[in-house]
C-alpha cells in the first residue's frame, strides 16, 4: 500500500512534525484497531466496506507514526452482515504467530458458548468484543450491556478472567444509571474477573457523560478505558485529572473510523461524525486545512496530558505500557516498523 492510497497530505505531515512527534512516545501500542475482509460478508463487494489487512494497518502506522514500534490489541468488526465464524478465522490466520498481537473475539448473543471457549484457547485470543447492533431487543441506540452481551457469556468470560471491550450503548453512554448500575454489580459482585475496556472513553466523545460517571467508575475494580475516536480534549481532562492514568490505552479505532480528515464534532452533549471532504467548507481566512481524526485525537490528548501535568512515564504508559503489562505483551514481542 502506498503512501498516496493512504490520502496522507501535507497539512497531516505539518500537524505530525511540528505537533506530534516529540510527543508521541517509540513505543505504541494500540489498544482499538480493526481488520476486515470482503470474504467474510456475503456481498462480494463486502458491502462497501474497505478491506482491512495487518499489512493495512502496519501501512499505515509508518506514515502516521514514523519510525514507531507497533503492537495491537486487534477488536472483531462488528459490521452488519459480517459472518462470525468466518471472520474470527480469518483474523487467526491473519495474526498466528505475528508477535506482538493479540485478539479480543466478536461474539454476538448467538455465538455457541462451545465455540468461543475452543477459539479463546488461543493465547492470542484475549478477551470478546460484543457489539450493540447484535442486541436481542433490535433496538443499537437504548439496549443495556446483558441485552447484547448475554449472562451466559459474561459467565463464561468471568470463568477464565477474560477481556471485554465494551462500546456502551443508550443515549448517556457511561453516565446512563442502567449502565452504571450494571458495570458496578458485574464488577464488584456478579462478575468480578472479567477485565473490562471501555471504549471511546467510556463512549464519552463529549465532557458530560464521562464528568457525570467518574466519580463511580474509578471505584469500580477491573475497568480501564480506550481513547478511540474521541477529538474533544474535554473527556481526556476529566479522565486524566479525576482518573488512574494507568487505566488508560491508546486506540485509534482504525482504519475507517478514525482516519479520515476530520473529527467527531461536540454539541453540548451531542456528537457527530465529521468528514471534512464532503462538508464542501471553505476557508477564506486561513490557511490550515482539515487533518486526519486520529491527529485531532493526538492532538487533544496532547493538550489534556499538558493541562493534567503527566509525567513523561505517565504518557508512554497511556500509548504502551499500561495496555501491554494488562495484556500481557512482553517488550521483546517485537513490532512493526522493523524495530
């Protein structure tokens, strides 16, 4: 894959040389990424998505982070139509033996408990990755966490102390008393094993859910969270001020949710993905123009480590070692980048 397929322009270049790059740690490990294929969807064309390869996503971490060492904790894409068994088959054979990697499962509520257990034996395979567009009610924007992620599941997940990465649904994300009320009994009574990754800062792409949940979330044993996606550095405040910043991973949500140029754009509480290329904007009293999400998220998190005054160790935990002591990934599992 080439430099130019990667649409990395020379205001992303800018952002990254004078912006970026001395803070941006050697080491990264990203903690929310996604592969994809078309042979796992039943439109050839795998309904329009882009596929996705390790080969795509080590591509493009040597344009957006030159000369880094790269490791990943890679997440099932829950894409509508999607063929579980197959495309949990294909991402084993896509990272066997690649060190460096390991795998959190998709599952929906109609995953065999038999199949999963047989496919969590593989120690690149960490942990299950539910989604909330699987949810028994039908209903993705109001469903609680056991309505797409069965008892059943959680059970079994609670069994062997696995991962969950977790992308809260309902309309308040983690401030939702449903959610908080669930995430406390799972883990401190129900289902205390089970290691839990909030996703999107605990899906707060805005300050209020996160401001509103983290007095009681920080109570909560096994709960960490992930950065992906979210470009408002509100969220990274609250948490880096009011949270363990050893709790905290850098994720992109690569590649299609996260490197395009734009953001996802904060109202009040309401947030929506922006994609500047069809926005048809104009820009008559500058001279910047819009840079990929991934750098505005880079960005953010950069101005909140400022306000929070983390240390340097502090941030390469955030981008490396706090994901990879978790996960189990050991400094000498090597990377990309041919580091």
């Amino acid at each position: 894959m080439t430099e130019q397929a990667i649409d990395y322009r020379d205001c992303d270049r800018l952002i990254w040389e004078e912006e970026l790059a001395d803070f941006v740690p050697d080491r990264i490990l990203d903690a929310h990424i996604h592969c994809y294929w078309h042979s796992n969807h039943p439109d050839p064309a795998g309904g329009g998505r882009p596929e996705d390869t390790l080969e795509t996503l080590n591509s493009w971490a040597e344009v957006l982070y030159p000369g880094r060492r790269m490791q990943y904790l890679i997440l099932g894409t829950p894409y509508p139509g999607t063929d579980v068994a197959r495309h949990v088959e294909s991402v084993r054979q896509e990272i066997q033996g690649v060190p460096g990697i390991r795998h959190n499962r998709m599952v929906t509520p109609a995953c065999r408990l038999e199949d999963i257990q047989r496919d969590l034996q593989n120690p690149q395979f960490v942990g299950l990755k539910p989604y909330r567009s699987y949810s028994v009610t039908g209903d993705i924007a109001q469903c609680r966490i056991h309505e797409f992620l069965p008892h059943e599941q959680l059970e079994l997940a609670n069994q062997h102390g696995w991962w969950v990465t977790m992308h809260l649904s309902r309309f308040d994300g983690c401030a939702d008393k449903h959610n908080l009320d669930d995430l406390e009994e799972y883990t401190t009574r129900r289902y205390p094993n089970i290691r839990w990754i909030l996703a999107h800062c605990a899906r707060s792409f805005t300050y209020w859910p996160i401001r509103t949940a983290v007095e009681r979330l920080r109570d909560m044993p096994n709960i960490h969270y992930d950065t992906s996606a979210v470009t408002d550095i509100r969220p990274y405040v609250t948490l880096l001020t009011r949270e363990d910043p050893g709790r905290i991973f850098w994720g992109s949500d690569g590649v299609g949710a996260a490197f395009f140029h734009g953001h996802y754009a904060a109202l009040g509480r309401a947030w929506q993905h922006f994609d500047a290329d069809l926005a048809g904007l104009q820009f008559p009293h500058c001279d910047g123009r819009p840079i990929l999400s991934v750098y505005e998220q880079l960005m953010a998190l950069k101005f909140a480590v400022e306000v929070a005054g983390l240390s340097r160790e502090q941030v390469e935990g955030i981008f490396w070692k706090n994901a990879a002591t978790a996960l189990g990934i050991g400094e000498d599992e090597g990377g990309a980048n041919g580091r």
